[in-house]
C-alpha cells in the first residue's frame, strides 16, 4: 500500500484556500439528498449535470479500469472496499462492481462513445457533498525521482530504510505514554510505547537493525519521497530501483509548509512543494530541524523489476494511472469506486474535469470532498502536484440499483 495522501496539501497545509475552477458550482437540493454518514451526503443527478462528462476522454479511463478489475476479481464477492452508508450499501463490496467490470471488458479499445454508453449504462451519477458543501480541496501527488547507491559512500549519505522488525500496529491501542492517536508503536516488555520519532530515527535509533535500503545524495530528496510514498531511485550506473511505501512509525504528520506559514517564512498563497524545497535549501542550517518537526517517518520496500512507463501500486494493490488514480478517505468512499472530479488545473487555472477512480488513499486524505490526484512522474508531474490545492467537486458514479437510479 502506498500513503497516497502523505500528499501534497499535507505538505503544505491540509485544506487551504485556493481559486474556485471555472465551472458553475453545482448546488445540492436538500429535499433530495441521501445521508451516507457523518456530514456526508449523496445526490442523485443525471450525467448532462456532471461538468465535462462529455468532453472527457472516457475512452482512456477504460483500460486502467480494467486493470483494476483483474484485482478486484481475486477477491471475494463479500470482500469489503470501504465506504459508508449508500456508498458502502451499493458499492462498498468486490462484488458490487463486477456487472461494471464485465461490460468495460466488452468496450472496443480506444472507442470513447462506446464507453461513455456503457458507463452511462451501468452508473449513477451522485454529487458528493460534506457538512452540505459540495466544494472541496484537491492536491496532487506524483513519483519523484532521486539520485542514489546501494552503498554508502562519498554523496550518498541519507539512508532509505525498510520496516523495522520491532514496528508494531496499534491497531485501535493507543500507545502508553502517547499524546493524541498513533497507528503504530514498540514493545518495551509488555507495554505497547510510542515508536521512535523522525528525530530519533535521523540521530541513528535504528541503526543496530541495518535496515538501509539504498542512500540518497540529498536528505531533503529523502524528505519528500517520504512525502510522495514511492519514487525512482537512479543509481551511479543509470539503473533505476523503484521503492514504495511499506509502513511509517505511527506518528502524526505535521505539515511543515504550516510550520513556515506560522513563522511568516512564507504566506499562505505562498506555499507548494516548490517554494517549501527552495526554503529547505536556501537555509542549509535550519532544514533539518525543520523536518525533524514533522515526527512521522515512512519505510520503504524496493519493488520487483517495472516498466518505466508504468506507476507504482496503490492500494488496491493496482498500478496507478497519471490523471485517472484518486486517493480517497476510505471511511467516506469505498476502494475502486469512479469518482468524476471537477476541478481547475493549478497551471493555468483552466477547467480539470476527468473520470478516476479510487485506488489510493492517505492519511492527510480527509473527508468526504477530499481527493489526491496522481500525477504521474517526471518534470510536468512534480510542476502539477506541488502547485495542486484546488477547489473542486467529486461526483461519486454507484452501480445502477441505489436510489436515484
């Protein structure tokens, strides 16, 4: 599983404001909103009031669709996906999707008329709206690339380290000693302790466990791949190693763009991945400190041999796909689900209205109009993902069954 939503707004700010896209902000008829769960609701609308619908590429959603139901049909019908209430009554199970599954696999390749019919066919479009807002934050995350060794030596000096043998989920179990939640802690007899801290893990609390993957040429490379969950790394030789994530210590993530606002380093419009690695830089002294303020560390495992043009995996276990992958809540929107988002592009501020869906998710993913789109890798995916905190829509698309339909 990666930690999609590490993501982008975590980094900056989990949930600042940002330029409303140019699209009419569709309004929800209470009369006829469905209650899903705790400040979420559903309302049933027809595709022609989905912004974009049609000018979307349908046809190029298709095959990471696909993809995606090859997993699904490992599972069993039962297996559980997520979701609360409607979402999760009528599309919170594997088995709820595999009508959906059989038509896409009937779909010609590359026929978007064809695959717009038969989504149209076999979904029903909701608007997702949270505490009665339909408007909310999208951010975007993408696969870094870094440069790195199998050994340490000369530039490579920040180590990469896989799970730890004595990391031990919570699993509900708040750690003793532990202020606020934490998801993971150690055993120091038979108390269950808070893990060790970014601060402690970079000042060498792991370093009897010999845990280094690979090392890193930079430690604030080393920082925003945690941030991301999985990247590229390019050896002296030119091979790349793909890494993705396999854990994190249990701590809350502090966002440190936050941490910058709050001394006046930067403003608030100010803030992206961008500007926070130009602050890291240009104040060689205070970085580390800097992110020794954010507790929460990540594990990574280096993935098997993977096309260069294919994404890492999320959580469904899938490859991401650039511009069709969402991360999501899970306690709000079920695994897998199509999920249309209307947004703006943070490039030109020009209309991003696309079909994705959810094979991601995250602990700065917050809410139900919350989703982090991947962006894929290279120079114009990190341009897009570090400048991406849009305000936006989500229309959740259910198998034909549930109400509205």
């Amino acid at each position: 599983m990666r930690l999609g939503g590490w993501l982008l707004a975590a980094l900056a700010l989990a949930g600042c404001a940002a330029r409303p896209p140019q699209t009419a902000t569709p309004t929800v008829p209470s009369a006829v909103a469905v209650p899903t769960g705790p400040g979420m609701a559903l309302t049933a609308v027809p595709f022609s009031a989905v912004p974009g619908w049609t000018r979307d590429n349908i046809a190029t959603a298709i095959p990471p669709l696909l993809r995606e139901c090859a997993q699904l049909a490992t599972l069993p019908a039962a297996a559980a996906l997520g979701g609360v209430g409607l979402a999760a009554q009528f599309g919170g199970s594997a088995g709820q999707w595999r009508s959906l599954c059989a038509a896409a696999a009937t779909v010609p390749s590359g026929d978007d008329a064809a695959a717009r019919a038969m989504l149209e066919r076999e979904l029903q479009p909701y608007i997702l709206s949270d505490s009665g807002q339909v408007q909310g934050l999208f951010t975007g995350y993408y696969e870094p690339q870094v440069d790195g060794a199998t050994r340490r030596g000369g530039r490579y000096q920040t180590p990469i380290l896989r799970r730890p043998r004595d990391l031990v989920p919570a699993n509900g179990a708040a750690p003793s000693g532990a202020q606020g939640r934490m998801t993971a802690g150690r055993l120091v007899g038979n108390r269950l302790v808070p893990y060790y801290d970014r601060a402690q893990i970079e000042r060498g609390a792991l370093a009897s466990q010999n845990l280094a993957l690979l090392f890193v040429a930079d430690p604030i490379d080393a920082f925003f791949l945690e941030i991301q969950g999985a990247g590229r790394v390019r050896l002296p030789d030119g091979q790349i190693v793909r890494v993705n994530y396999d854990g994190q210590n249990g701590w809350p993530y502090v966002p440190i763009g936050r941490l910058l606002i709050e001394r006046g380093e930067l403003t608030r419009d100010e803030v992206s991945l961008q500007t926070i690695r130009a602050w890291l830089v240009a104040h060689p002294a205070q970085a580390p400190a800097l992110m020794d303020a954010n507790p929460s560390y990540v594990f990574f495992t280096t993935l098997p041999e993977t096309p260069p043009n294919v994404g890492p995996p999320g959580w469904l276990g899938v490859a991401l796909t650039p511009g069709r992958s969402l991360a999501v809540d899970q306690r709000f929107l079920p695994m897998g689900a199509p999920v249309f988002v209307a947004t703006s592009n943070p490039l030109d501020n020009a209309p991003w209205q696309h079909l994705l869906f959810a094979q991601d998710k995250g602990g700065a993913i917050k809410g139900a109009v919350r989703g982090d789109v991947f962006c894929g890798w290279g120079e114009e995916a990190e341009a897009m993902a570090g400048r991406m905190k849009q305000q936006g829509n989500a229309y959740l698309l259910l198998p034909r069954g549930a109400p509205g339909t």
